[in-house]
C-alpha cells in the first residue's frame, strides 16, 4: 500500500518596504533592486504573465525573475560596488 501526502504552504504576499522602512545600510541595496526591476521589465503582455522577466537572446524564451532573484542579484552587486 503506498500512501501519498500533500503539503499545502500558505502563500504570502510580500510588499516592497516603505522608502522610510529602509534602513540606511540597505538605501544602496534597495536603489539595485529599483533600477534591475526597471531594466528587467517584461513588455511581451499578455503571451507572458511576469513583470519581470530575462530575455534568452538565443530564442527569446522568457525565464520569469521573482523578488528572491532580484535580492540575491541586488546583493552580489552591492558587494561588488563595496569591495572595488
């Protein structure tokens, strides 16, 4: 007998902070973040449900960016500007 178990998360919502809820540390890392949701704006609506997404040059395939893509990316530049 095989018995299967599903899991259901609960989905959140996460909403970007306040401009006066960003600490000061944080003012460069989150101006990274403002300026790669502009760059990476999706325009192909509505074949493509994201906002964001990358672009493959080689066949255009969309490959959707999500805020956790944008922080890590955000963060790995924040360092890069710090340490050169």
């Amino acid at each position: 007998m095989v018995i299967l178990t599903f899991m259901f998360h609960e989905l959140t919502v996460i909403k970007a902070p306040k401009n006066s809820d960003i600490g000061t540390a944080n003012i460069p890392h989150n101006n990274i973040i403002n300026s790669l949701h502009e760059w990476w704006m999706c325009h192909a609506k509505p074949r493509c449900s994201s906002k964001h997404c990358f672009i493959n040059p080689v066949d255009a395939s969309h490959f959707p960016l999500s805020c956790s893509h944008f922080d890590v990316w955000g963060s790995a530049m924040v360092c890069t500007y710090m340490t050169h």
